[in-house]
C-alpha cells in the first residue's frame, strides 16, 4: 500500500478511536444532570455503566475475533454503524432502564473498535514504523475524551442533553461516508484483506502463557482508567462542588496529556527499537517508567484545589498514555498479524471484566464513604500489572 493512503486510513482509524470516546464520555459529562434528573443514585449510575462495560466486555473478545474474520474495513464498518445508531437512542431515553439499554448497545458497537484500529495499524504498516501507526490509531480516544466536556457543556446548553447524543450520532454517519471513500482505488487485497479465516482460536491464543501474561495485567490496569472515564466528572461535581461548565472546562486536560503521551510513546518506542533495543524490552522500560507515575493518583484527594487535582490526574493520564501504546504494542510483537485483533479483544475482555467489577464496587463504595478509598487503589494497580509482565522473562543483559 503507498504510504500516504496507509496514513490516510490510519487517520481515519484515529477518528474512529475518537468518536468512540466521544460517545462514551458524553453520558459521564451529563451524569450530574440526568441523576438529578432521573432520580439516580451512585449506585444506580453504576449499573447503568455496567451495562455499557458488560457489553464492551464481551464483544471485545468477539469483535476482535470479528475483526480477523471479516477484515478492517467490513468488520469496522459494522462495528461503528452499530454504535452511531445506539448513540441515536440515548436521546430518547426516559429514565435509568431506557438510558441503560443504550448503553448496552454502545458497547455491542464499540467493542470491536480498539481490536480494529490495531489490527489495521499493525496491517497496513511496517514493522519499524508500527509503534507510532498503533500509538497514533488509538490516541484517537484521548482526543475524543478532550472534546467530549466542552463540546458536550456547549451542546447541551444549546441543545438541551438529547441533542447531544443526537449530535454524536451525526458525527458517526460522517465517518462512515469517509470509511467508504477512502478505499476507493485500492485493490481487494488491501480492502478486504487481513481475513484470518477459521485459523485463529481463542483457545490457541489462551495456551500461550505469554498471552496469559497479558490477560492477566490487563485485568489490574484497566479498572483505573474506567474509573477516570466514568466517575471523574462525578467526583468533581460531589467533591469539588463543581458545574457542569466548570466540569466541562476541566476535564478535557488530562486526557490531552493522555492522547499526547499515546503517540509520542509509540515514537519513543519504535526510536529505541531502530537503534537496537530488543522490542519486548523497550516496550517493558516506557512501561516501567509510566508505572512509577501513576501512585500521583492517590495525591488527587490530598489536592488543595480542583485546578491541582486535575493536574494530578493529568500525570496519571500521561503515564497511561505511555503505558497503553506500549501494551499494545506489545501486543502486536507477541502474536501473529492475523491474530492481532482477537488477541487485542481477548485482552479488552480481561479488562472489561475487572471495569465491571470495580464499577459496581465503586458506586457502593462511594456512597457509604467517598472517592478517597478508589483514589488510593488506582495509585498501585499498574505496579502490579507491570510486574506481571515482567515475570515472563528475565530482561536481556547488555554489555
């Protein structure tokens, strides 16, 4: 494929990233608003998350799989066809059940995004360039969660919060078009290629204990960045006493930090790979490096002010940045390039279902305490999850 239209495609799998977050953040935003307005409780709110992380969880192994069976272009097509519609029918909902059903459906669609980005980063790319291309695909979702508070804030105030998820859905049939078009040209082995056929089995992937490793740590990191996807905008406005607007103007930061620090790891890694570095190890040292960050999160409910708190957020964010490009990554060295979305799904899958865990915990624990006791959690879980990885094999000595 000529360079120009790989990136070209890997653009518009950074803006499929984007709107997938945008999506998701835009319920995290209105939280606030539509508990007073639906009569929720934190709890209540809770479920209604663990709808979406149910779902999520589940078709990230299955759309994964999807994604190696049917390829990029057919598989991703589907999977934000799906999403825009059920992003449509948020705005119609009429309390916590209708809202939750939404939910649901969102993360029938989204599930496969993520497995799909890398897998066509991974595709469409060479190998020296590959941490960038996946680094920069799924930076998209920081983007997308930058602009989900002001743009949110701004719409809802105009349009009222239906508008909103009516909004979003647009945005989704403008990417479809642009899906469609940007094939146009290429020949079928680039646009229907990367078909694994009946080859790839969960229970092959599962066998490795390399995979197993990355399964495992998965289950521990991700907890705390469905924490800061869901519940931030509702500790800001509980304990910080903030506004919807003041909320909108905050939160865009840390994940700006997170979708910089996305690609400039994917750059950092693949400079330490073309000088020599052995890829496992220069993906497992940037790892180490963000690991050591991320207890800044405990700090968060020591902060003197909402504008400090967000500061610190903003460093866990930056070390997930550097962490999940090179996870990824990782991903994508450890296992064939037709079984990189079902791996990256059965992964998303171990992750989900410790978010839906935590989740549910994080309501109950909020409302008979506070956020301090889930501050302090997320400060220790990505050391756990690196020395997980690390076990594997010993690092490689250097002269």
């Amino acid at each position: 494929m000529p360079p120009a239209r790989a990136w070209i495609l890997c653009t518009l799998l950074f803006l499929a990233t984007a709107l997938s977050f945008l999506d998701r953040q835009v319920l995290s935003v209105l939280a606030p608003q539509l508990m007073g307005e639906f009569s929720m409780t934190n709890a209540v709110y809770s479920r209604v998350v663990f709808a979406f992380v149910l779902s999520y969880t589940v078709m990230f192994s299955l759309g994964g799989r999807l994604m190696d069976r049917l390829g990029t272009r057919l598989g991703l097509l589907l999977s934000v066809a799906v999403w825009t519609a059920a992003s449509a029918a948020h705005a119609f909902a009429t309390g916590p059940w209708s809202l939750g059903a939404g939910r649901l459906f969102l993360g029938v669609g989204e599930g496969a995004c993520f497995p799909a980005a890398t897998k066509g980063a991974v595709e469409w790319m060479p190998p020296e360039k590959r941490a960038l291309a996946v680094g920069f695909a799924n930076g998209g979702s920081a983007f997308g969660a930058v602009l989900a508070p002001p743009l949110t804030a701004w719409w809802a105030g105009v349009f009222g919060w239906r508008g909103v998820f009516l909004a979003t859905a647009i945005l989704g049939v403008a990417w479809l078009i642009a899906w469609q078009m940007a094939f146009r040209g290429l020949p079928a082995s680039v646009s229907q290629g990367g078909r694994s056929g009946p080859g790839v089995s969960f229970r092959s992937l599962l066998a490795r204990p390399a995979v197993r490793r990355l399964l495992i740590a998965r289950f521990f990191f991700d907890p705390v960045f469905y924490f800061y996807m869901f519940w931030i905008p509702q500790y800001l406005s509980r304990e910080r006493h903030l506004s919807l607007a003041e909320i909108g103007a905050l939160t865009w930061i840390p994940f700006f930090a997170l979708g910089i620090t996305n690609i400039v790891a994917g750059r950092v890694s693949d400079s330490l790979v073309s000088r020599g570095w052995e890829p496992r190890r220069a993906r497992l040292t940037l790892m180490l490096a963000a690991a050591v960050l991320t207890p800044a999160s405990w700090l968060v409910t020591l902060a003197a002010s909402a504008h400090l708190a967000i500061a610190l957020m903003s460093v866990l964010t930056m070390a997930h940045g550097f962490w999940i490009a090179n996870f990824v990554t990782l991903i994508g060295d450890t296992v064939a390039p037709e079984e990189v979305g079902t791996a990256v799904g059965l992964t998303g899958t171990a992750g989900g279902v410790a978010g839906m865990l935590s989740n549910l915990a994080i309501g109950v624990v909020v409302d008979q305490f506070s956020f301090t006791p889930v501050f302090l959690v997320t400060a220790l879980l990505y050391p756990v999850a690196w020395l997980i990885l690390a076990a594997g094999r010993r690092p490689e000595r250097t002269a």
